[in-house]
C-alpha cells in the first residue's frame, strides 16, 4: 500500500511554496528568539524550530533531482550527513556570533532529517516494512523527547497558577526550573517533603533567583519563604526583588529592593513586607503587578555554605 503524505508534502512539482518558510526558519534560527525571562514554554516551543527547520530542508533537498530517485540509501545518507554538517554549522555560527550553541539543538537538527526520511522522503513507502516501521519508531521516539522540555514548561507552568499564591513548594518534579540554580532536595523540608538545596560558594555573589512565576503581586502583604542553615555559624544573605521597569533601565542598586537576612542555625522564618518593596526604588515605586526577579544571594563567603529554601509564598 502507497504512502499518502499531507497534502503540503505532496508539492513536489510546486517547492517554491515551502521556499519561502524554509528562508524564514534559517533567519529566524540567528536573529530573534525569547529572552531570558521570557516564558519558559515559549522558548521550548522556539527550539523546536530547528527539528522544523531541518524537516523542511530535508524534504527540499531530498525531493530534488538526482536524489529524489536515489536509493532508500543514498538518500538516507545524504540527508543525515547535511543534518549534521549543517546543525553542527548552525550552531558554530552561533557561538562564534556570540549566541548559545547547544548539543540539544544539534540533536533536534538530526531529528528533523530523520523525520523527513521516515515519513515523507520519496523512497519512505519502498522500504521493507520491518525496516519502514523501525525507522518510523525511531523518528516518533526523537519527536517525543524532543517536545518533552515543551510538555514539562506548559505542566509547570499551568501548576504555578494553580499553587499561587504559594510561588515555590518543590513538591512536584518540574518546579526548579522556576529558578536559575538550586536543586530539589529531600533531605530536609520545612513543609511536605521536598525544598531546594543551595549550594554557595566564595564568588562575588552567590546564590539562586526565581524568575519563572506569577508576575501580579497586586493585593498581597508579604512575601514569605523558610530559610535552613543546617550549619552552626550564622549566615548573612542578601534577598533582592525587581519589577519590569528596572530591566528596561540601568538596573542600578538604588532601583530594586534590597534586604540582609542573617540566617542563624536552623529554620528561618522570612518575611518581606511588600509595602516595603514597593517603596524601594528611589523616584518611583516598584510595579507589583510585574515582578521579575527574586534573588538570594550570599556576597565575598569565605568558604562554601550550603542552604535549604522551601514554602516560599504570597500572604
């Protein structure tokens, strides 16, 4: 039985209507993108882009003279070697730029050529049908674990909405990747069963940052979070908040919320009173319907300390 392919692959005499995509996923893989504190789905879903990209370029290329009537082999290695030439390309050009090159986005780059062989390449319906369905296997496993980041961004962050205004609990699988540094952790816990372990070191600054949540503070007195120093030694640490505003500025000292904590052994019980953040920027006051970033950081240790961060939460 023929293999029907969608109807946009079925344009082998009528390329040029794909060209004009295939153009612009080349742009767009060197120039734009999200930022940093850009949704979490939203920049899954842009990397996904290069498992699209090298899936239209494949079928542009292998449904060309003289490989689109080339063997199922020929075709199969010339298609994965221009996937990892060009993906390897891609993301050296990347880097050299300045950009992030990134392993993930070479093996999306591989999974795209594979998954234009499988499906869609003109000899995918003369192949033996053990070898058709392994090769079929074998490219739908590749798209499961490459849209598995994007299913655990969309799960988390549907969960953040859902647990707010509780910000962190560390209950569920995916919620350090609220946070740029830390690990969830067992070992102790203030409430259920899990926090987040910090580990600091002599750097500068050192220490954590939520910056994926809900933004809208509007309506909330304090924000409250348990602090564990497992040590005997007290700790001083530093806890700073930001809204959009300041990103768009200098982002001086003077226009974000700062506040010394002094963590002595055991749990601590730390509260911020929102009131007090609002009013910390000098000549404004602070949005607190567009809260970016909470840090907490530890400045010049003289050696290593390890904290635990749990029920950090809206009252």
């Amino acid at each position: 039985m023929a293999l029907r392919l969608p109807r946009i692959f079925r344009l082998t005499g009528n390329r040029w209507v794909l060209w004009p995509p295939a153009i612009a996923l080349a742009v767009l893989l060197f120039v734009g993108g999200p930022g940093y504190r850009s949704p979490r789905s939203l920049s899954a879903a842009w990397d996904l882009g290069h498992l699209v990209a090298f899936s239209l370029w494949s079928y542009l290329l292998v449904t060309r003279n003289p490989l689109k009537d080339a063997t199922p082999a020929r075709q199969w290695g010339t298609i994965l070697a221009f996937s990892f030439v060009a993906g390897a390309a891609t993301e050296g050009i990347q880097w050299v730029s300045g950009g992030d090159a990134s392993l993930d986005d070479f093996l999306r780059d591989a999974c795209g050529g594979v998954l234009t062989l499988s499906w869609f390449a003109p000899s995918a319906h003369i192949l033996p049908r053990w070898v058709r369905r392994t090769a079929r296997g074998l490219a739908a496993t590749l798209l499961l674990i490459a849209c598995l980041p994007l299913a655990a961004a969309l799960s988390d962050e549907a969960i953040a909405r859902v647990q707010f205004p509780v910000l962190s609990d560390f209950e569920t699988p995916f919620e350090t990747s609220r946070w740029d540094g830390g690990a969830r952790d067992t070992s102790f816990a203030f409430h259920g069963k899990a926090s987040l372990r910090v580990d600091m070191d002599t750097s500068l600054y050192s220490g954590i940052a939520l910056v994926h949540f809900p933004r809208d503070w509007k309506g909330y007195g304090t924000l409250n979070m348990e602090v564990l120093n497992p040590s005997s030694e007290e700790i001083d640490i530093t806890c700073r908040i930001h809204d959009r505003q300041h990103e768009k500025g200098d982002q001086r000292y003077e226009d974000r919320f700062n506040k010394g904590f002094l963590l002595r052994p055991g749990w601590n019980d730390l509260r911020i009173d929102l009131g007090e953040v609002a009013r910390a920027p000098v000549g404004r006051s602070m949005d607190l319907r567009e809260i970016r970033v909470v840090g907490i950081f530890a400045t010049g240790l003289t050696a290593p300390r390890t904290i635990y961060v749990d029920h950090v939460r809206l009252q």
